[in-house]
C-alpha cells in the first residue's frame, strides 16, 4: 500500500470544496502551459 501509515483512501482525506479548489487550480495551470506552448 502506498498509504501505510493511514487505511483511509485518500478520496475521504480531503473535503469536497478542496478537491474541487485543487481540481480548478490543476486545471488553471494546464490551461496556462497549453496557452506557452502556442507562443
């Protein structure tokens, strides 16, 4: 296991509104590189 401190899946670490501010941030930032590539 890549957890072996902690049985709990690391889905139920993390409350929803974060994983979606962590979603949008990655998503931010894959869009700014993809708009570098362009230049």
């Amino acid at each position: 296991s890549r957890y072996p401190m902690d049985a709990t899946p690391p889905a139920d670490l993390f409350e929803p509104a974060d994983a979606n501010g962590a979603i949008a941030t990655a998503t931010a930032v894959i869009e700014l590189l993809q708009a570098m590539d362009h230049f």
